[in-house]
C-alpha cells in the first residue's frame, strides 16, 4: 500500500519545517555562547531572540497557507448571495476635459528658452 501523494507532500513540508527549527534553536544557542563569552555583545542577545522566530517561520508559513486555502474553499462552496436591485441609482458622471495648463510666466518661458539654446549647442 502506497502513501498518497498529498500524505507525502505533507510529511515533507513538516520534516522541512523540524529540521529548519531544529538548526535555527542550534544557532541560536550557539549566538548564547558568544553571548556569554567574554567578547559577547547585546547583538549576540538579539540573535538569540530572533533564530528560534526565523526557525518557526516556515511552520507559521505552512499554516497559513493551509488556512487562506480553506477559506477560499469555503467561499468557493457558499451559495451565492442574491442580487437586489437598487431603484434610484445615480448615472456614473461623466469625465470632465483636463483644465488647460496655466499660462507660463514670463521668467519660466525666459528660462525654457535658455534650455532650447543649451541643447541647441550640445547637438
């Protein structure tokens, strides 16, 4: 008798998830003991706080992705809700033309035209 495939997909991501568990909890006793060393220091502590969170990540990754995809079943296989019909519905409005630009003023056209020659000069 053969396990099936979803079995063994399972027991794969849960062997993934001990043993990233299992080599986070070892360097994070090992940032411990350079904690505790004699050139130990506060970033040693936060290691050591923060290897046990990465090592758990994937098991709270697999969890939630088994949970958004039994929601979305869920949604899947509920019945669908009935329309009703609105009576006074607003016509959507219709888009105004853009407001032409403001006219330039006298310094900014001075200063446009003292672009136009520099390019003028580099082509």
């Amino acid at each position: 008798m053969s396990a099936s495939p979803v079995l063994l997909r399972r027991l794969g991501i849960a062997a993934v998830c001990l043993v990233s568990l299992a080599l986070c909890c070892g360097l994070a006793w090992w940032q411990w003991e350079r904690f505790s060393s004699a050139s130990g220091t506060f970033q040693n502590l936060g290691y050591v706080l923060q290897w046990p969170l990465f090592g758990l990540f994937p098991a709270f990754m697999f969890w939630r992705i088994r949970k958004l995809r039994r929601q979305a079943a869920e949604a899947d296989t509920r019945e669908p809700v009935a329309e009703t019909t609105v009576p006074d519905v607003p016509a959507p409005r219709q888009r105004r033309a853009p407001a032409p630009p403001p006219p330039e003023d006298d310094e900014l056209a001075a200063y446009n035209q003292y672009l136009r020659e520099l390019n003028a000069r580099d082509k």
